[in-house]
C-alpha cells in the first residue's frame, strides 16, 4: 500500500515550514469538555517529535467533531494535551488561514510548534470533492503560500475527500507521516490473506461510512455484519421494525433517513449475512430497561444492545478467523449503557481471531477494560480502517500516491 508514497525518510526538514494534518478527534465529556481518550494524540508523537528533533517549523491542522454535534469545539485544550503527550510546547491560535494566522506562521522558529483552529469551523471543510476542486479551496490556497511541505498522518480521516486531506498535495510537496506509514503497512498485512470466517463488528453514529463499508465488504465475501448503535437501528428500521419516536428523530437529526432505503437494499440482497440485534436496552429515566425488538415500539431512546444479542453476537464471534470492528454498539458513555459494547470487546480480544478494532469509543472501551494487548491491531481510524478492510481506495492515500 505503501508503493509510491513518499515518507519522511531522508527529508532536510531544518528551516521547513511543514503542514502536518493530524487526526485527534476524540470522545469528549461534553459537560466539562474532558477529552476521554488521548491514544490518537499518542499515536502521532513519532510523526511530531522526529519533525521537531530535525528542526522544522510545524503547523498543525486537526478537527474535533462535526458542525452541529455537542462535541464540535476549539482545539484549545487538545493544543495543550498534545504539548503534554509529545513534552513540547504547542502554541494554538484561533484560526485557520486569517491574515492573523498566516503572519505568525512567518514568524515561526525552528522546532516550534503551531496548532491552528478546528479546520471544521471552515465550511468548505466538510464537502467532500475531488481534489483538483480541494486545491482550489481558500484553505488549500492561502496555507499553501506559506509551507514547504505537507506530511499527510490523519490516517483516522483517510476516507473523506475534503480540502485538508486531498487539497495540498496537488499544490504543495507532500508525505506519508509515521502513523500513516504504520496503519498502511498493517492493514496491507492484514488483508493479504484473512482466515475465514470474517466478520465486520458496526456500530457508532456513523451509519453512512458503514453502510458503505458494508456493501462492499458483503461483496468480496464478508460472512458476517453484526449491527449495533445507529446502524443497528437503521437496518431495524429498515427491516420493518417501528423503533419509536425518539430513535427516528435522532436519525433525522444526523440526517441518515435516507440510509435506510440504503439498508433495505442490503437487507434485501445480503440479508442472512447481516445481523441484526435481537433485544435492545431502553433508557426508563435512566435506568436499563431491555426489551425484544418485537415489543418495540416504545417512546424511549434505545441506547444499547440487550443480553440476547450479545449472546448471539458471541457465538458468531466465537467461531470467526477474522474480525474488524468500529463504533460502539450503544452509548457507550452513560452509566449503564456501556454493557454491550464491553461484552463483545471483551469477546473479540478473548477469540482466537484475528483482530483489528477502530473508533474513539471502541478503542476506550478496550483500555478501560485493559484487553488492549489480546487485540492483533488496534487502527487509530474507525472509518479508514474498515474502508480499507473492506476493498475501499482511501482519496487521502491515493493522492498522495499520485505525486
């Protein structure tokens, strides 16, 4: 995966002004704003220290949620979480390409570190488009007049065509940073040849990507789809079930009413390889309360997987040669709602498998359970990791491949 893409090795970066596009979005506890999980600010501290220790001048661009969502912040308090992680100051400025922040880019000194603002706050940001449109983007233009490089090291955001991931390596000298080098190379070892049965494990909110993913991943041969958090309520939906009033309007809120005419045509397709939860775990006023799927509809926000499912889901797991898994299978971070999400992590790193998990949410569950080493690969990316696992060409791969 790696032919053609150039990395760091060998690279004079003393003096360089060098753009590095990292990805540290991350649960946050957004009551207090707590970043909940700090392993992606983790798992770019070789791509940022080896810049450092060779004297460039770094600016970071980074993003934290979506437009909209309660986790969509500044990137103040990941620009001194990250100083901490990598034991070097990191300086934030709130803003991305203003003449404010192209100054103090100029004036930068050698081994000194800039974060700018969340590059979501930029609308063009969360189009996806090809990337000669994304080099023409004001963020590309107006950043591009002020660095020597690019280094490309969000691996987690690989999938999304957007300016910050494809736009500058038409305009700009770019490379693979260390993680990307390194999630590259494992998947690619990974994919060679995978010991069936396989299994996709999909959860979390963002249903699109794993629908995708799905598709794809059911068409090269995939075994096994087991659903849970959002997707799982989708393909409910689809399958005929009412899942009540508070669960559709969270779908419409993400703007995924449109998936499930997307999920019935797997259903209808794919559908003895796609399981679906069995039980389901309502929030009664903050309490667990599970019921068949059968006795939904209830005025009641599902928030979990229920015993039954977790059941079946191990059984399936249990007799798996490979398993890839992303998102959590409920709300993973209310007291009470953790259990199925737990329970099949916990199943995965305890299988013979081999095992590839992705996604904030999943890969805290697997350190606060502390299985993180029972785990064969633990992917700093969610959606890029399954994208891959699936049969996917990643544009912010491919582009890079292409200079």
């Amino acid at each position: 995966m790696l032919k053609d893409i150039k990395t760091l090795n060998g690279i004079d970066f003393s003096g360089k002004t060098v753009l590095v596009r990292i990805d540290i979005n991350t649960p946050i506890r957004v009551s207090t704003g707590e970043l909940l999980d700090d392993r992606r600010f983790v798992s770019h501290k070789d791509t940022l220290t080896e810049l450092i220790e060779k004297g460039a001048k770094i600016v970071i661009l980074a993003h934290q949620g979506r437009p909209g969502e309660a986790d969509f912040t500044t990137m103040e308090k990941h620009a001194i979480h990250l100083g901490e992680v990598i034991n070097h100051p990191v300086e934030y400025i709130d803003a991305t390409f203003s003449s404010y922040a192209l100054k103090k880019i100029k004036k930068m000194k050698n081994a000194e570190v800039l974060m700018l603002e969340n590059v979501r706050f930029y609308s063009e940001e969360v189009l996806n488009r090809p990337p000669d449109a994304q080099a023409k983007t004001f963020l590309v233009r107006k950043l591009s007049e002020v660095v020597d490089f690019y280094v490309s090291d969000a691996f987690a955001t690989a999938h999304r065509s957007q300016p910050s991931m494809v736009g500058f390596p038409l305009v700009v000298e770019s490379l693979a940073g260390r993680l990307m080098e390194k999630e590259l190379k494992s998947i690619d070892r990974i994919t060679k040849d995978p010991k069936k049965p396989i299994a996709f494990v999909l959860g979390g909110t963002k249903a699109d990507d794993s629908l995708r993913a799905s598709r794809r991943a059911l068409e090269n041969g995939t075994d096994y789809i087991l659903t849970g958090g959002v997707l799982g309520n989708i393909f409910l939906v689809a399958k005929g079930y009412r899942i009540g009033d508070p669960n559709i309007e969270f779908i419409r809120g993400k703007k995924m009413v449109d998936q499930i005419d997307v999920a019935r045509e797997l259903l209808n397709e794919f559908g003895d390889r796609i399981i679906l939860p069995v039980d389901v775990a309502l929030d009664n006023f903050g309490k667990r309360m599970e019921i068949p799927v059968s006795e939904l509809p209830r005025n009641k926000n599902i928030s979990d997987i229920g015993h039954e499912t977790v059941k079946k889901f191990k059984e399936i797991i249990d007799e798996c040669g490979t398993i890839f898994a992303k998102g959590a299978l409920g709300i993973f971070e209310k007291e009470g709602f953790a259990y199925g999400t737990e329970e099949v992590v916990k199943a995965i790193a305890n299988s013979d498998a081999f095992s590839v998990i992705g996604g904030g949410h999943l890969v805290a569950s697997a350190r606060k359970l502390d299985i993180s080493k029972k785990i064969t690969h633990i992917s700093s990316g969610g959606g890029a990791s399954i994208s891959l696992l699936a049969g996917y060409k990643l544009p912010a791969v491919e582009i890079l491949r292409q200079k």
